[in-house]
C-alpha cells in the first residue's frame, strides 16, 4: 500500500494535475467567447498561415507584405491547412498558456519553496490581461510560451554543461525573434555586449555560452533572413511594420500619445471609436505625409518597404525637430505598456480599472526588488542576470515604438522569476503564507 500512497501524493503535487482547473478555465473562456476574426492582426496571422500551405509567406515584389514574423503563423498551418473550426485556432492559445503555467512553477520550485512557487504562478495563471488574448488569434499567448520555455532552459544551460540544453536554449530564442521580431534587436545588443565580457575575460564559461545561445539563435533564423533578402534585396530585413511604428511614435502634436493609428486616416472606422469625432483634426495634422506618399505611388500595405522607408524618414524628421515631444511619447508608451493608458484621442474607459490589481501589486514588487538586485548583483545566479538584461533592453527598445499592454504581457513570468528569486533570497520578509 506504501507505493500506491506515495504515487497518489506524488500525482497531486505534479504541476500538471495542480494546474489542470486553469486550462479548463481558459478553454471555456474561449468557447464562451469565441473569435470572429475581425480583429486585422487575427486576419493577417490566418493569412499568414494559409499562404504557408501554399508553399509562400509573402507576396513578391513589389507587394511585399513583412508585417510580422513567421513564428505564430507556423503553429496555426496543422488547423488552417485541415480547415478545422475557428475555434481550435484559440483552444490552441489557450494550451499555449497552460504549458506557460506549469513551466513556471517548475523553474520556481528549483529555487524557492513550494508554496511561493504556488503562488506566483498562480499570480501569472490569473494574469487578467492574457485573458484577451487567448480569447483572440494573437501571437501573445506563443509568446509568452516561448518565453517562459526560454527561462526554463536558460536556467538549466547556465547550471550544467548540457549542450542539449544550449542548443534548445538557442532554438528557443530563435523561434521566440520569429515570432516578435522586435527580439532580433534585442539579442543583437546581447550579443554585443557578450563578445565584449567574453573578450575581457576569455576564461569565463557564461559570456562563452550566452554568445553561443544567440549565434544558435540567429542561425535558427538564417532561412527567414535567407527568405527577406530574395525578396527585398536588403540584409537583416525583418519586417516592414517598423516605420508606421515609429512614425505614429514620433508624432508632435498634443492629444496624440504615440500610439499606432491607421495611415489610411480613415478614422471612423477605428474599432476603438476613438477618432470619429477628430477626423478633421488628424487629416489637417497628418494628410500632408499621407498624400507625399501616395504622390509617390506607394499604398497601403503594398510596395511595402519603399513604404516603411518613407515612415522612417518622416519619422527621424518628427524626432529632430520635437525631441522634447518624442520623450513624452515615450513616457506615454510605458504607461501604456504596463497600465493600458494614455490613447490617443480616448477618454479612459472604466475597464481599466480591471486590471490595475495585478498591475498595482507587480509594479510595488518590481520597486521593492530593484534595490536587493542592484546591491547584489555578483551574487546572483548567472542565469538570472542573463535573462534580465535580455527583458530590460526588450522593455527599453519596446518604449521607442508604438507598444500596447501585450507587449509587456508576455515578459511578465521572467519579472515573476526574478522576484520571487529575490523575496526569497533577499528579503526577511514572512507571513503565513511565505515561511522562508
């Protein structure tokens, strides 16, 4: 009988079955609420995916469309290619999600005691803001896997001498720049800095295995990047959605905050209903640079990167002449990062309110902990320091641009790890709940 019980205990401590209640929440969720693809990111990543069953990913030149990385269109080819139900498309997220879960409080409990793994975790399994974006065929819920996959592994690379490890550690992080491409900036400057420490002490084996982690990376990439340059003729081409981004970032007129705005200034259909009543107002602000584009024969979402040239240009234009204003922005872009707010042009709903709980709490960790790393910086396992540095020049890149909520979403189970890490081993903090 001694076997049977300890087999039954161990089975209710396995995360997977701790977790499961999570997953049958996400998945009514979805079902309860299920998408109707009119979202255009939802349309465009289906597209994605169905140009892939046909052997291409994006019309040639010159309508050339670079919107996003191949990484989330990929996972949805097996539904699309079958013409399943809509439905599976977020069932997936809402898998994708769960895994997230359960891997999180499996890098937790390698370091901190069982219930503030439990905790913790459930903090993010109740993360409300990920909510909408299960309910959506948005790329976060990917994201966010893909991330807290990397953590996992990251940990477990920088604690052993696995080359397994390594190289999934490597994959990982190429899948995760395929599918933000934003993250193909942010291992650049990693690596940068790696060869630098590793150049300055040649004999340490962690600047060694970080540079190779992100060389893996990149190599995993090399096909997509391989793919950009037939059809654009230009190296290290990830994207064209880059100089709308940046565009709309760079605006240098009140009222206007920095976010994404459609540049067919076609305002009153924004699904948000927030330009109806300032469609003038931003076709006298912004009409100018829309007709110098089309004088120049470019359209929307067509000729796609003589397109995000013109942006980017306008862009730098905006930025030299209204640096204070560019600033502000970028103020702007962290608030609404990490809270939702300030739109453009929007009054602030009440659902905001919704998610300031589990924004309020994180947020007063975050400045709790800041000061015990900074203090303790040497002492800390390696493989934390690697992956902060990797999230603050993720967070700090993502302010320069257009950047929503999701956008730090799916970065939250690092900011996890690292302060249940840091209440654990640095503050003397108890309570009933948390004995440490």
């Amino acid at each position: 009988m001694k076997p049977i019980f300890n087999t039954r205990k161990n089975f209710i401590k396995n995360p997977w079955f701790i977790f499961l209640p999570f997953l049958a929440i996400y998945v009514i969720l979805v079902i309860t609420f299920p998408t109707q693809l009119r979202i255009g990111d939802e349309i465009r990543y289906c597209w994605y995916a169905d140009n892939l069953t046909h052997g291409f990913y994006s019309p040639p030149q010159p309508d050339i469309i670079l919107w996003n990385g191949p990484g989330y269109p990929i996972t949805l080819v097996p539904i699309i290619a079958l013409q399943l139900p809509d439905v599976c498309l977020t069932i997936l997220n809402a898998l994708f999600m769960y895994v997230s879960v359960v891997l999180l409080f499996i890098a937790l409990k390698k370091y901190v005691s069982f219930k503030v793994a439990l905790i913790f975790t459930i903090f993010w399994a109740t993360y409300i803001d990920m909510f909408a974006s299960i309910i959506f065929v948005l790329s976060e819920s990917l994201t966010a896997l893909i991330i807290t996959l990397l953590l996992y592994y990251i940990v477990k690379t920088f604690e052993s001498s696995s080359k397994k490890h390594l190289f999934i550690s490597g994959l990982l992080l190429g899948y995760l720049v395929l599918t933000k491409i934003i993250f193909a900036y942010v291992i650049l400057v990693l690596l940068a800095g790696l060869i630098l420490l590793w150049m300055l002490n040649l004999k340490n084996l962690n600047y060694r295995k970080g540079t190779v982690i992100i060389l893996i990376a990149f190599a995993t990439t090399s096909p997509y990047l391989i793919y950009t340059y037939q059809l654009t003729g230009r190296f290290f081409y990830w994207g064209n959605s880059g100089g709308q981004q940046i565009y709309w970032m760079s605006t240098p007129f009140p009222e206007e905050y920095g976010d994404w705005m459609s540049p067919l200034l076609n305002f009153k259909n924004d699904f948000n209903g927030r330009f109806a009543s300032n469609d003038s107002l931003l076709k006298v602000r912004h009409q100018k640079d829309m007709n110098e584009i089309d004088n120049l024969k470019y359209k929307y979402l067509f000729d796609g990167t003589s397109q995000d040239d013109a942006f980017k240009r306008f862009a730098i234009r905006n930025i030299k002449q209204h640096p204070a204003k560019y600033f502000l922005n970028c103020i702007a872009n962290t608030g609404r990062m990490v809270f939702g707010f300030p739109f453009s042009y929007k009054k602030e709903s009440p659902l905001t309110l919704i998610t300031m709980p589990w924004k309020t709490v994180l947020l007063t960790f975050i400045l709790l902990c800041l000061i015990p790393t900074i203090l303790n910086w040497r002492k800390l396992i390696f493989s934390l320091r690697f992956i902060l540095i990797f999230t603050l020049i993720y967070l700090f890149g993502s302010t320069l641009v257009s950047a929503y909520p999701r956008m730090f979403d799916v970065i939250v189970p690092v900011l996890l790890f690292w302060i249940a890490l840091i209440m654990s081993k640095s503050l003397t903090i108890k309570t009933r709940f948390v004995n440490n």
